[in-house]
C-alpha cells in the first residue's frame, strides 16, 4: 500500500508505530505456554512487534507490502542485536509452505479490502498455520469513528476518496463477520476494544486453529 510506504520513510509517519500493543504484549505468555517456536508477522509496518517477539524468543518471519517499512525494521533488529526474516509480498498470496507457523500475528492488516480480498488471506493464513498453531489478530470494528464514512462499495466496507490510506477498501466488522470468517478457529480471547483514541475501537482477537 503506497500511503503507507511513504509514511514510513519519515521519522514523523512511522512514530505512533513503534510501541507493541498491549494485547500482543499479553499474547506472548500464551504463546510461550503453548511451546510456540516460529512466528509470522504479516503486515509487519516498521516492525515494532517482530522485534518484540525476535526479543521474546521467537523466530521471527515477516511479510509487508512497504519496503521502506521493511528496511527500516531490518536496521530496528540490527541495533537490537535480533535476527529477522523479512520480505515483502501481498497477503492473499503468501510465500509460505502449509503449516509454516506455530503462530501468525496480523495487526491491523488484513481489513484492508473487499470481504473477498479478507476471506482470500484468511484462508492463506489458515493453511499457513499449522493444526492447532495461533492466530493474534486485530480487525477494525463497526463501532470505530470512521465506519460508515465515505462510498460503501459493498456491506460495511468503504472508502474515503482523498483520504490517504482510507483511499483503499476498509471492511469494518461486527461481531457476525468474525463468526463468518473465522469458523476454522477457537476464539479464545475477544474483545472490541480502543486502539489509539476515543472511538478508535479495533476487534483484538486470540484464536487456535481447530485440527
């Protein structure tokens, strides 16, 4: 996505992107507990949670469409002394065998597109991960300020002309969606939650892929 490829190239555009989010902080002990090894962020922006996890233990892969994101995660893990695997690439298309991850983290990512475009990653994720691996997932909600805002091209999925990254296709999810989407998964944790501000509410989900 170009909005985002050129934003992380300042110091300015990629600064509210470098703290972890709580709940993928949280993550981390239940990925332990379940002897959870390799790792993929998909949609890694400038990196601030493959690093977190590459710190944690993990190995680390990560996929993103930026990369300006990507090079400035590789000089993140450098200084940090951790090592990365990243590429970039598309998310309905991953360059990945069956089964690769024991984990898949994908943080305020995969809503960017049309239902179709979403329920094309999900499947490559899903055979991505292996039976029973773990799915940290965050998706925006219904309740956020900006759904309903600007050309609804198909049920609760808009976009905003002239407006940067809200140009492309933002699928806004009420609880239905997520029961729809992701009826291959045990949802072990769910919660339609703030982000960043007032009325910036995102689903932060916990999930296991069922055998």
């Amino acid at each position: 996505m170009e909005a985002w490829n050129q934003a992380w190239q300042s110091e300015e555009g990629r600064a509210e992107w470098l703290t972890p989010e709580p709940f993928v902080v949280d993550a981390v002990a239940d990925l332990r507990a379940a002897n959870v090894v390799r790792v993929l962020d998909l949609g890694f922006g400038v990196g601030r949670h493959a690093v977190m996890l590459a710190q944690a233990g993990f190995d680390v892969a990560g996929l993103d469409a930026s990369a300006n994101g990507m090079a400035y995660a590789n000089q993140w893990a450098e200084r940090e002394g951790v090592r990365l695997q990243l590429q970039t690439g598309d998310m309905v298309t991953l360059p990945y065998p069956d089964a690769s991850f024991d984990a898949i983290l994908t943080w305020n990512v995969i809503y960017h597109g049309t239902m179709d475009v979403i329920q094309q990653t999900i499947g490559e994720i899903t055979r991505c991960l292996r039976p029973r691996g773990y799915l940290v997932c965050s998706l925006i909600s219904t309740r956020h300020d900006a759904a309903g805002k600007g050309d609804e091209i198909e049920p609760r999925t808009y976009v905003i002309p002239g407006g940067g990254e809200r140009e492309y296709p933002h699928h806004y999810f009420n609880r239905a969606d997520i029961d729809r989407c992701f009826g291959a998964y045990d949802l072990l944790r769910l919660e339609d939650a703030l982000q960043k501000r007032d009325d910036d509410y995102h689903w932060h989900l916990l999930a296991r892929r069922k055998s």
